[in-house]
C-alpha cells in the first residue's frame, strides 16, 4: 500500500507545539528535546506537510545568512503558517517574503526613518508619551489592564506618529491587526482584515498626495508613488505592514515582559534601580532572548540542497527557525532558562538574522528601553491585581503575550 504525507506525518511532532502547564515563559519542552536529541528534524505543520525544524543558535544564524535559504512565499513547499495565510493573494506579499533583489529594492523605501541616528532622535518624543500615559493611569482608578491602557497605546502612538496615521484609528487597526496575527483566523477573515487597512492607507496617502507633511507616509507618497516607482496601493501595502508590526510585536514585549519581571522580584529591582543607560539596554536584550514573543518560528524554503546537523534538506523542501528555542540554547547562553538581565544577549536571534532581520528593531529598542526604565521607577510598587493562573496567553497568536494584564499598586 502506497504511504500518504498524512500517514508520514503522522508520527512527528507537531508545530508549533504546546507549552507546558504553569510554564508560558518557556518554549514548549518537545522543543527542548529535539534540540538535545535532533537538532536538524521534521515536524508536522497544519496542512500535514513536514518541514524542517531548525532548533539550535548556531544553525539558525547560519541558515538564515544562508543565499540557498529563499524566504519567497510564493515558492513551492514554502511552509506557511495557516491557511489563511497560505491562501493569501500574491499580489499582497510584502518585502518581508521576497527574495533580493526585489525585496532590498522595497526595504530601502523604508529603511531610513528607522536608522539608528533617526530612531534615537525619537527618543525625547517617546519618553513624553510613556510619562503621559503613566501620568493618566497613576490619576484614574485602579486596578488597569496593562495592556489596554499602557502597551498596546505606547507603539501605536509611536508609529502613528512616524507614519503620519491619525492616532484616532488606533481602535480600526488594532482590531484588523489582531485578526491578521491570529493563527486561527479564516482566509476570508484576514482577506477582509488586509484590504480594511490597504483601503484605509490608500485613501490617506491620497491626501498625503495632496497635503504633504514630514511623516513616513508623505514622503512615500511625494518621493515613490508621485515619480511612479510604486503605485499607490504597493505603498498602502507598505503602509499596512510596517503600522501593524510597529504597534503588534512590542505591545506584546511590554506586558509580557512586565509579567515576567513581576514573576522575578529581584530582577525587577535590578531594573527598577539602576538609572545606567548600557544596564536598561542589557536587559532589553536579555528580555528579548528569554521571552522570544515570534513563537511560531520563521519560514523558509531550500534553493538546493543543504547539510546540516547530520541532515540533508532537499531543495524545494520547506524550513522553519525555532527562534524560541534558539535562544535556549545552552551553548549559546548558558543556563539559558533563568532570566539575567545582566547576561550579555546581544547574540540572540528574536529579530532574526541576515538580510531579513527586523527593520524595525532600533525603534522596538528604544521603546522597550524607555518602558521598562520608566514604568517601575515610577510605579515602585506594582504588582498583579490577579492570581497568575488567571492571566490568559495568546497561545493562538502569531505574536505571543497575553490579553489583558490587570495591574494595580
């Protein structure tokens, strides 16, 4: 009898997998154990195809940088992570799944308001902001939602104002953002969600056309669309991606880092008195290795053959990067499941690595500086409102955190 993918797939474990009960910190443990035991291995996704599962530090940096690793989501066997997804337009792929040159073409459309020089330069602005929202917490009732009232509003206000998007839709993006990066959603769900937004920014780079001002969106609109190197609607796109990546992924970090910092009261001193610059940035990093909120890994597909770790990838076989666990790996940071904010993390890979790192990594730092030297300085005393069991996960999510975080102090 002829065996079926489904038959093959059958005994693998499946991706992405579950957490252990009590531990939503760490990276499930079939992860931990493939990197001891298999570290180069297939596992089943949704469709029942098996790609492979990279889990070790040093084969995902070097994968990652590797030209024979295409992230093209329109390849064949490219492992996309639902149906939804799968079954997206191919006229709607952002830079984020091509290959160069057309995907070094689009970033550097970009690339400049997120500079490091540029970024910094936002720095004053982005503390204003965290002070005024801790100002309007520390005058209103008590206990909040963490979430509601502090995380999601300090990235939304920062990237509304970079691209120049009325901070009055903040509840219009948030809520077509938040069914794009949910795994579960139906195609015709995040078709909807996508075109809402497209439709949305296409109108408002229209009047950018007309109304020039000094945000990202004017000069996409006067320097790109208006010499005709991309229409309109290709800088909408744009638009789409870089408002719901800038607000989604570091909302998230600051109220699950904020939870697992209340879960570690003497790491929280550490950061709550230190008033050193290089000391807030290190813990950053340690945050951003020990939590890893991309939990459900980044895809690829192989141009040729591959060896690694004992393995061959075929070429046309799909690849996934466990940057989760990755960044557990012992022989990269050890002892890597206690949180150290004064671990030197720097090498992690929770913006990924080569040329598709995150653009946007400058500004989620500085943010996540400002937040976490501020928020607990100023509010020394908080803590939980709820019992830790009752805090909801966002295990069906793209982008790990939680729901709400009710705080209070």
């Amino acid at each position: 009898m002829t065996e079926t993918v489904a038959d093959t797939a059958a005994g693998l474990p499946a991706y992405p997998a579950p957490r252990a009960a009590g531990c939503p910190f760490d990276p499930p443990p079939v992860l931990r154990t493939l990197q001891t035991e298999k570290p180069v291995s297939r596992v089943r996704i949704w469709d029942g195809t098996q790609p492979w599962l990279i889990t070790r530090h040093e084969d995902v940096r070097a994968l990652l940088n590797d030209p024979r690793v295409s992230a093209d989501s329109t390849r064949e066997g490219y492992p996309h992570r639902s149906a939804a997804m799968q079954g997206s337009d191919p006229a709607a792929q952002t830079f984020l799944t091509m290959d160069d040159p057309e995907h070094a073409r689009l970033r550097r459309m970009v690339t400049a308001p997120f500079a490091i020089k540029k970024v910094e330069a936002l720095r004053p602005s982005v503390q204003q902001i965290v002070d005024d929202l801790i100002d309007t917490m520390l005058a209103g009732p008590k206990p909040v939602d963490l979430v509601e009232q502090f995380a999601l509003p300090v990235p939304s206000l920062v990237i509304c104002e970079l691209l120049g998007v009325p901070y009055e839709k903040h509840d219009f993006f948030q809520r077509h953002t938040k069914v794009i990066v949910r795994r579960t959603s139906t195609p015709e769900e995040v078709a909807a969600a996508n075109k809402a937004l497209t439709d949305y920014l296409d109108e408002l780079l229209a009047d950018k056309l007309a109304h020039p001002a000094g945000d990202m969106l004017s000069a996409l609109a006067t320097e790109r669309v208006a010499t005709g190197e991309m229409t309109r609607h290709e800088a909408a796109r744009m638009g789409t991606l870089l408002l719901g990546a800038g607000h989604e992924t570091t909302a998230n970090m600051i109220a699950l880092g904020t939870l697992a910092l209340l879960r570690n009261p003497g790491q929280l001193a550490l950061l709550r008195e230190t008033d050193d610059p290089k000391a807030v940035a290190g813990a950053v990093e340690e945050l951003l290795r020990y939590l890893n909120i991309t939990h459900s890994g980044r895809r690829r597909v192989a141009l040729a053959d591959i060896e690694i770790g004992g393995e061959t990838i075929r070429a046309g076989e799909g690849i996934i990067f466990a940057n989760d666990i990755a960044n557990r790996d012992p022989d990269a940071f050890p002892d890597p499941d206690r949180l150290d904010l004064t671990r030197p993390a720097r090498r992690h890979v929770a913006f990924g690595y080569g040329v598709h790192q995150c653009l946007g990594q400058p500004l989620a730092r500085v943010e996540l500086q400002v937040v976490y030297s501020t928020l607990y300085r100023r509010i020394p005393t908080l803590r939980l409102a709820t019992d830790f069991d009752e805090v909801r996960f966002k295990h069906d999510g793209i982008v790990y955190g939680v729901y709400e975080l009710p705080v209070t102090w």
